[in-house]
C-alpha cells in the first residue's frame, strides 16, 4: 500500500488497512443496494494514515446494527495496530468508514 507520500509502511499496517478497505467495499457491494459508486481515500495526516471509504448507498442506523461479523473484524484490525475504526452512516446518506492508524516515526536512511 502506498499513499500519496509515495512510502511503504510497516507489513502489519499495511495488512490491517488493506483489509479493513476490503471488508468495507465487501460491505458495501452486499449492503449498499442502489449505490452508484465507492470511494477510497488513503492519505497521511499529524503521523496517522487516514484510510476512507465510502458510499453513497442507501446507509444504515449505526446505532440499531448489532455490528456484524464484518464490522467487528475491521475495528479489530485496526486496534490490532494501534488505530480506531469509525463508521458514520444514516438511512438515506450513505455510509463512510474511517480507520485512522497511528505511524511509526521514519527512520532516517542509514549512512
């Protein structure tokens, strides 16, 4: 995975966001009847990789879901790494998971 700074990062960062993007569009592709598309952001912002995906599907009440097994699975993910998953949706507005994962300070190159 690389993000708009061109740089590799950590295997288990890369892993964790890899999958957490997956299971989001896997999500969306079941969930989201009607959306016309998706959209994913990775970027970098104050030492967090900031990853973003989000339809504009039918959304949902975050608040009645039970969290399936899928929600479950990408806040584990990113916890397992340091960061936090959110997701933000209502019926009619589309749904947007965030997943923001704390960044190993670069090392400078060796001599």
């Amino acid at each position: 995975m690389i993000a708009e700074h061109g740089r590799r990062y950590p295997p288990t960062i890369e892993s964790a966001s890899y999958f957490c993007c997956l299971e989001a569009m896997q999500n969306a592709a079941k969930h989201a009847t009607g959306a016309t598309r998706v959209t994913i952001t990775v970027a970098e912002a104050d030492g967090d990789l900031r990853l973003e995906v989000a339809d504009d599907g039918p959304g949902f009440d975050v608040r009645s879901t039970n969290g399936g097994a899928g929600l479950l699975n990408m806040h584990d993910r990113a916890r397992a790494v340091g960061g936090e998953l959110t997701i933000d949706s209502q019926p009619g507005g589309g749904t947007r998971v965030v997943a923001t994962i704390p960044l190993p300070a670069e090392q400078p190159a060796p001599a």
